[in-house]
C-alpha cells in the first residue's frame, strides 16, 4: 500500500531527525528561556513605551478640548487616557531594568506626577484665561520632557532588543554545527527516497492535476487510468465515477434552470402592475410588460425613473425594504394624457447566507383606490361644512329658549332642551374634528413653526390642565429632563395633540391617581413626550388600531367619537413624527409622540 512505501522510505531520515531533535532539545531550553525572558522584558518597556506616549498626546488632547467649551469630553479624554498611562507606568516599574533604565523611570515617574497634577488643575479651572496661563506656565513645558524620556525608555530596550540575538548566536554556534552534520546526511537519504518516490506517486497525481483542471472548466468526458490497486488506483477510479456523475447531473440541471428560467419570466409578464429586478449594482435585470411599457410611455430607455431609482439606491445600500403605509409615499406619472397613481414597494432580495444580491421595485395601480380616497375625503368635508349651518342655527334657537326670551318653559321641557344643546354641542364639536381631520390629510393645514423648549410645552399644558385634573381628584406631576434640545413646532397644533392626551388620561385613571407628563431625549437628535395615566391601559391587539379614525376599544364605557386621536396623529405625521401608546411600566397607558430636535438650537429646561 501507499502508506507502507511512504513510510519505508522516510524511517531513515526521521531517526536522525529525532536524534538531532533529542541533542538540541537537550541543550535549547536553557538558552531560549533566558533569551525569552530579557526579549519579553525589552519589549514589554517598549510597549509600555509607546502606549505611555500615546496615552500622553490623548491627555493633552483632551486638556485642549477642554480648553475649548467642551470641558465633559476633554475631561473624560483626559481621564481615560491618564488611567492608561499610570497602568503602563506601573507596568514599566515593574520589569527588570538596568541601573541607567531605573534612573531613567524614575525621572519619568517625578516627571509625569507633575504633569498629571497640572492637567488636573487646568480642567478644575472655569477661566478660559487662566486655564490658558496655566497650560503655558505647568504643563506645556513638562509634556517634552516626559516625551523625551519616554523616547530613551523605547530606544534602550529597542537596542537591548537588537543586541539578545548576538549573545544567543555564540552560545548556539557548536550546537547548530552539529546538527547541520545530521541534517545534510538526512537530507541525502530523504533526497533519494523522495526520488524513488516520485516516480511511482507524482506521475499519477500529474495526471488527476491536469483532469481537474479540465474538469473545472467544464470539460466533463475526463478519463484516468488506474495503474495500481494502492490508494492512487483508488482515486483515479473514484475521479472516473464523479465525473460521470457530474456529466448526468450537469445535463439535468441544465434543463431545470431552464424551466425555472422560463417560469419566471412568465410568472412576473403576467403581473398587470410593473416590476422591476434590479441586481447589486443597481442595473434592470428583469421586467415585465407593464414595465417595460411605462417607461416606454416616459421616455426612459433601461432604467428607472429618478424618485424610484433613488429608492432602489437607498435599498441597495441599506438592505432594508421600503413597504409604504398610506398614500403620502405615492408617485405619480402623466402617462397617455392621464394622471396616474402608484404605490411603489422596493423589497430586498438575499441568498441563502443572507447575501443581499438585488432588489425588486413593484409599483401598484393605485389610482383608483386615490380617486375613491380623495372622494370619501372631499365628501366627508363637505358634508360637515353643509351640516354645520343649520346645526348652528338649531344651538340658536336652544340656547334663546333656555334664556327664557320667548317665554316660561317647564322643568320637563327645560331639562329636555338642556339634554338637546349638549347634543348640538357634542355634534358641532365632531363635526369641527371632522373638517380638521379633512384639512390635516389634505396636507392644507399652515403651521406656524418655531424653535421652543420642550419644557414650555409641558408647562404650557400643564396650566391648562391643571384645575381639570384637580376636579377628577388627580395629580399632574411633569417630569423633564435637563439640557433637552428645542423643537420646532406649532405650539398651538402641538398643544391640542397633549391635551387630548392628558384628556384620554383624566378620563380613565381612577379617583386619588397621576398623571405624568414627560419630555425625555431619545437617540442624538430627538425628543419623546410623553402622558402616563393609572387606568385599564390598551390590549397590545387595539394598539395599532387605536389611532384610525372613529376606532373605539369593545367594551369600552366612556363616550367618545374616536376622532381625538386621530387628530393628534395626523398633527404629529404634519410635525414629521411619529406616535403610539404602549403599556405603562406599573399598568395603565403610555401615549408618546416623537419629535425632531431644532437644527442648532438647545433649550435649558427647568425642573
């Protein structure tokens, strides 16, 4: 067998390699251990070295930034880095050194103290001036010399470094001579065995080298000859079997891409909306009919409309799906004459490991869905506008009968006229809602934006619901945190989205509760406020539901049209922010609304 001619062949130089191995093994370890233990030492100091002066520019960085109104982050510059310089301080002290390297940590020791302690006075200061003065005067001029000793730490073990290997070749010279004896007449047997060797093994292995080859490149009909029943037989007869396997398998999956080819592309021409198969690169691959006639119908050649190739850009780079939610994300194209209205959904396309290889942009007809849309929208509004006429004329004629104007009234007749002018009022307020719905989706709302504090907002709410709360037997307690950047925002849009909040909250905590108010900062440049009450809370299933127009929890006792909070939302979307409602911490529920900190502008809030 292979194995027992290779062994045969390379007992002789393996006895003399062990032979050799058992000298040196011997005679090396005494040598390495104390070469090893001076390198390591070296070259800890060296690393000690330069970490210490790395450590030091960061410390003077962070003393500099301090300097200039960022003193939180110069200070922690400044503290991190000289933690890192006293480890390896301590480290350095620590090793072996000789007497001029004991001399030279110890100057270094006395010098770095000093330095510390000034860049510590200097972040103590608050004068800019006399930080200056103290910079120039403490630790401008200790900061070279501490860089200069640290250079001569580095550059006597760096030397020390360079002059072990020069100790360690006299020592090794009688031993290496010895061995290279052994070694040649090793090498003369093992060059004749491997002769004889090769003419029996690298002949076959030639052979099944220049097969594989062809075999890679597709050249299939591939045959070697089995000369010998040892392991090389056996490899070129298994060689032999996998490429007729490979030759049966190659013709059948080649029919299978086809049909899968074939059954794709029919798949996606019988889609009646466009689709687009865009590759990594961001160029068509694949489209159907209707894509293909759209941009026939703008004018493009092979490649997507601007707003959509954006979108395909921005999925590509991030691998994340754009899967719109409302028809604010709809774009629109002149074709034949007329308007036309699409939903686009750009979704990411992977491999099996996850590999992102393309993306898929479908537009989706929906023009009819925004005609009907727009239609319900202009019908809902101008069916309130036409209501709230008579309606107004109806609390006329209620409240000059409850004043009695027109004569005496029953206490029967009194309190039924009083039940109808809540009703009319209860109406006219729906109604009121409806039209500002109307106008919020319409986008024909004018905000009148500017840059406020976060912590005026909550007070501002705060006074106008205060005596509110305190006749439902409630607390208001609001809780802001310092340094909140400014929002920019409509304060009056904004404070009816928190007293309809606070209001939902009055309405179901129970008799003796609170209600907290919040502003906290979430992410680098935003703002959540929030209203936590004591009540039943939502079920997670009516959370995402809860803000749709005339939605109302089942089961729920309290009154309402269910338009309040659709107002709110709609008012934050106009903010371009979002808003939600999840359980509070202890029960009851947390309703938020997220909001864009003002470009360039920080608001100091109280308490």
């Amino acid at each position: 067998m292979l194995r027992t001619r290779l062994f045969l062949n390379l007992m002789p130089f393996l006895l003399i390699l062990l032979a050799v191995g058992f000298y040196a093994a011997t005679l090396f370890p005494g040598i390495s251990t104390d070469a090893y233990l001076t390198v390591a030492a070296d070259y800890r100091s060296v690393r000690s070295a330069q970490q210490m002066e790395l450590a030091l520019t960061r410390m003077e960085e962070g003393v500099l930034l301090a300097m200039e109104d960022n003193k939180d982050l110069g200070a922690a510059i400044f503290e991190q880095n000289r933690i890192v310089f006293e480890d390896n301080l301590r480290q350095q002290l620590d090793n072996p050194k000789s007497a001029k390297e004991k001399d030279l940590n110890v100057r270094l020791r006395n010098t770095y103290l000093a330095v510390s302690k000034a860049g510590l006075n200097i972040l103590s200061l608050t004068d800019p001036l006399e930080q200056r003065a103290a910079f120039k005067l403490n630790l401008e001029p200790g900061l070279p010399t501490v860089d200069n000793l640290l250079r001569q730490i580095r550059e006597l073990n760096e030397s020390a470094i360079l002059t072990t290997p020069e100790n360690v070749d006299r020592i090794t010279w009688r031993v290496t001579r010895s061995m290279a004896i052994g070694i040649a007449v090793a090498l003369i047997i093992a060059a004749y065995a491997c002769y004889k060797l090769a003419r029996s093994i690298l002949e076959p292995i030639r052979s099944l080298t220049r097969a594989t080859h062809d075999l890679g490149e597709g050249k299939l009909d591939q045959l070697l000859p089995v000369t010998s029943k040892d392991e090389l037989g056996d490899l070129a007869d298994s060689f032999n079997k996998m490429a007729a396997r490979l030759r049966v398998y190659q013709q059948s999956t080649a029919e299978k891409i086809v049909r899968l080819h074939r059954t794709l592309e029919a798949t996606i021409a019988s889609f009646p909306d466009p689709i687009f198969v865009l590759s990594r690169e961001g160029n068509i691959d694949l489209k159907n009919v209707a894509a293909t006639e759209l941009t026939r119908k703008l004018g493009l050649k092979d490649e997507l409309p601007p707003h959509l190739k954006e979108m395909a850009r921005k999925a590509l780079a991030g691998g994340e799906n754009f899967l719109p939610a409302s028809f604010k994300e709809v774009v629109s194209f002149r074709l034949d004459g007329k308007e036309k209205f699409f939903l686009p959904r750009v979704l990411a396309m992977r491999n099996e490991d996850s590999t992102l290889v393309g993306v898929t942009v479908a537009l989706y007809d929906v023009t009819r869905f925004r005609l009907l849309d727009d239609a319900k929208t202009n019908l809902v509004a101008t069916v309130s506008h036409e209501i709230k006429t008579p309606l107004t004329s109806v609390r006329m004629a209620l409240h000059l009968l409850l004043e009695k104007t027109l004569g005496a009234i029953t206490p029967r007749q009194n309190e039924l006229l009083i039940a109808a002018r809540d009703d009319s009022e209860r109406l006219l307020r729906i109604l009121n809602d409806l039209l500002d719905l109307t106008r919020l989706e319409e986008g024909n709302s004018d905000l009148y934006k500017e840059n406020t504090p976060p912590s005026e907002l909550i007070q501002t709410v705060a006074d106008i619901m205060r005596e509110t709360v305190a006749s439902k037997k409630l607390k208001l307690i609001c809780q802001v945190e310092p340094d909140l950047p400014a929002v920019l925002v409509d304060r009056q849009r904004i404070n009816h989205v928190f007293t309809n909040l606070v209001g939902n909250a009055i309405k179901y905590s129970p008799p003796g509760g609170a209600i907290v108010m919040k502003a906290a900062r979430t992410g680098e440049r935003e703002v959540e406020f929030s209203v936590l009450d004591e009540g039943p809370g939502v079920e997670e299933i009516h959370q995402d539901r809860i803000f749709d127009r005339f939605y109302r929890v089942p089961g729920q006792p309290k009154k309402g049209a269910g338009l309040g909070l659709s107002i709110a939302r709609e008012i934050v979307l106009t903010h371009g922010g979002r808003i939600g409602v999840r359980n509070g911490p202890k029960g009851g529920s947390d309703f938020y609304f997220v909001l864009g900190a003002a470009d360039g502008e920080t608001a100091a809030n109280g308490d």
